[in-house]
C-alpha cells in the first residue's frame, strides 16, 4: 500500500447523523487517535437524540472512544429519519459548528449511503467546510450500501475488538438489531484489512484532495 500522512493533527470534527453512526463508522480511528495525540481535541456534532436515553449513550460511549481528548458534544433533535424535511435547521446548525472548531481533519458519513439521514449530512458537510480533508466513513446496516472505499486506517486486532466491545457495551438500545454485533463489525474491519493488508481497518471514501510530491 502506498502510504499518505496527514501531518500533525490536533483537532478534529466527527459528524453523525444519529447516535452510534460515528463510533460504528470509525470508532477504531477514534481510540487510535485518542491514544496517538493526547489531548486532542475532539469536536461532534451529532443531528439526532437530543434528550433521550440515545444522547447518554452517544455521551458514555464518545468518552469511551475517546479517553484524554478533549471531548465536546453537540447532540439536536432533529426526528430520525426526517433530516430532509430540516435542511435549513440543519445547514444552520453545520454552520455554527464550524465557526466553533478548526480541525485538521473532518469526518462524517459518505455521499452514498443509503439512509436519507445519512446522505444529506454528508452533502451539506463539503459546504461548510470547503477547504479541509473531509473522509467518509461507512455505517454497516441492513442496507446494502456498502461503498468501495479509497482509504483505509489500519488497525491491530486489539483496536478492532475494543470497538467491537465498546459499541456492544455503550449502545444497549441497539443490541435489539440483528446486525448490531460484535462478529458483525469485526467481519467488516476484517474485511478491509485484508483490501488494505492489515489485521483490521476502517475504510473511508476520499471525494478530493491536493497532493503534494516530494519534499518541496
């Protein structure tokens, strides 16, 4: 694999558009992070589960996933399900978290998911922040949206079963689902290991970037 290095990070932003799609989506990347930078800065922003037992969970699991970032959490009460019908209150709401952060990198779900949720978040993402690296992570579900991704995090096998342990200890509400399972998030984090020859790994859809050859 050829590699890409981001440089030095010391802030992020991760956008949801429910409780659990981050953690699901790159909670692997998060402990990396977390335990590669410490005190970074970790900056969410999540559309859905405003003051119900889903906001706790996002809360409990987020610090889980993140332990020594420093961690802020903004969760609304947008209904599941409905973003579409809430574009202006939600194109506002992007736009106050951008004006409140100033991360190096950017991470929310990819254009070609196939929730309605999902998908208008990860449009309106690109409009607000219009200048930095922006990597689509992908949400195992019923669906069969799987994208092909163009970048993958390698993860040890450690990494990959703590957020397999942490998803299934953190999010009690959504053990009900058939899919919501350690072997199914390990069998997908297998999977793009293999495509990118690691143990485990998270894969991410990459829409555009610059590149930069050599050292000049």
């Amino acid at each position: 694999m050829i590699a890409l290095d981001t440089g030095a990070i010391e802030e992020i932003a991760v956008l949801g558009a429910h409780c659990d799609d981050i953690a699901i989506g790159m909670g692997g990347t998060l402990l990396s992070l977390a335990e590669a930078v410490p005190g970074l800065r970790v900056r969410a922003l999540v559309l859905s589960g405003a003051w119900t037992e889903r906001e706790a969970e996002e809360r409990s699991a987020l610090g889980a996933f993140c332990p020594g970032a420093d961690l802020d959490i903004t969760v609304l009460a947008i209904p599941d399900g409905r973003a579409p019908a809430y574009w202006d209150r939600i194109k506002n709401a992007l736009n106050e978290f951008r004006q409140s952060c100033e991360p190096q990198l950017v991470f929310g779900p990819h254009r070609g998911d196939a929730h309605q949720d999902h998908r208008l978040l990860a449009e309106l993402v690109p409009t607000e922040f219009r200048d930095h690296l922006i990597l689509g992570y992908e949400i195992l579900k019923w669906e069969t949206d799987t994208p092909r991704p163009t970048a993958f995090h390698p993860l040890t096998l450690q990494v990959a079963e703590e957020k397999a342990r942490l998803l299934y200890k953190h999010y009690p509400s959504q053990t009900s689902h058939d899919w919501f399972d350690e072997q199914s998030f390990l069998g997908l984090s297998r999977l793009r290991g293999v495509q990118c020859r690691s143990s485990h790994a998270e894969a991410f859809v990459l829409e555009k970037a610059a590149i930069s050859f050599g050292n000049r």
